[in-house]
C-alpha cells in the first residue's frame, strides 16, 4: 500500500512541476510583452507624461 502512495504521490509531484514552470513560462512572457512598450520610445524623449530620463535622474537624487 505505500508503493502505490509513493507512485501517485511522485506522479502528483511531477505534474506540480510540470504546471509551475509553464505558468512561469508564460507569466515571463507576459511581463516581457508588457514591459516591450518602453522599447518602442527612447528615455530622453517626451512622452505623455514626461521623459523616462527626468524621471530615473529625479529618483536617483531622493
């Protein structure tokens, strides 16, 4: 009776593991796709509010 709790227990493992590293996968992808937007405008180039650039040398000094 363990073996067969040992065997369904790794197989509920493997599936664990299995469904974690595609929803990483595809949360990581998601992010990406989000964040490409800030590749299509450069950081010193006004945007609709203000430049990427003003705003990192603003946080760098407080």
């Amino acid at each position: 009776m363990t073996h067969q709790w040992l065997s369904v227990w790794f197989i509920a493992r493997m599936f664990e593991d299995m469904r974690h590293r595609v929803l990483g996968f595809s949360n990581a992808v998601l992010v990406d796709a989000e964040y490409s937007a800030y590749d299509d405008q450069p950081l010193d180039e006004p945007g609709e509010w203000g430049d990427l650039a003003s705003f990192r040398e603003a946080a760098a000094r407080s």
